[in-house]
C-alpha cells in the first residue's frame, strides 16, 4: 500500500517530528495524483471495459471489472483519504492519539472516518 508509511506515521506516533512534517507536505499527494491521472490516461486509451461508463451503476461496475479500473479506483481512494487525513490532522487542535481511532477509520471507510470526525470535531478543537 503505497500511503501505509503516512498512515503509520500519523496513527502510531501522531506528534513526531514526521508527523509534523507531513501534516505539511504536499508531494506524497502530488505524486498519487500523477499515477491516477496517469492510469485514466492508460484507462482512456486502451479502450476500457465494455460497457464502461459514469452515468449508470452498470457502468461504473464494467469500469471496476478491468483490473486498469480497479487500480485507477484503488489509486483514487488513496490519495483521497491520505488528503482528509491530512485535512483532519491540520484541523484539530491537536493532532494526537485521540485522532488515531479516527484516522482508522478513514484509512477503511473512508466517509465513514471524515463523519465520525466532523460529529466528534468541537471535543476534538
């Protein structure tokens, strides 16, 4: 998993140095960036899968059942929830353990964790 060592960070030693400094990076999402818009370059033009589209569900389906689509997909979810995370993180007053359950949940929900973060957002500012 290519944001593990951000997640790793963040969850597991939420006020080191490292941390700090990737509450401010911006290039590890840069670099997600460039392989997704990389891949729905390769995506694009190799066709895709039959049938494959963004304005129904079976579409969107077809899309995910090309292993180019999943990956593109995967790679998506990545730097998506790396940026909340970080969003997260820069939003709380403090960015420490009481973050990582919900950095957790970010990491395999996605939404899910961005929710529990803005229900629990006054406790946590």
């Amino acid at each position: 998993m290519a944001g593990l060592p951000l997640w790793a960070t963040w969850i597991l030693a939420p006020r080191s140095r490292a941390a700090a400094w990737l509450d401010q990076a911006l290039w590890p999402f840069a670099v997600l960036c460039a392989v997704y818009a990389g891949l729905l370059v390769v995506g694009f033009t190799s066709g895709g899968a039959e049938g494959a589209g963004y304005t129904t569900l079976a579409g969107v389906q077809a899309i995910f059942a090309s292993p180019w689509g999943a990956v593109t997909g995967w790679v998506h979810y990545l730097a998506f929830d790396l940026f909340v995370a970080r969003w997260i993180r820069n939003d709380a007053t403090d960015p420490g353990y009481a973050l990582s359950p919900i950095l957790v949940g970010t990491l395999l929900f996605g939404p899910a964790g961005l929710l529990t973060y803005l229900l629990l957002r006054g406790r946590l500012r």
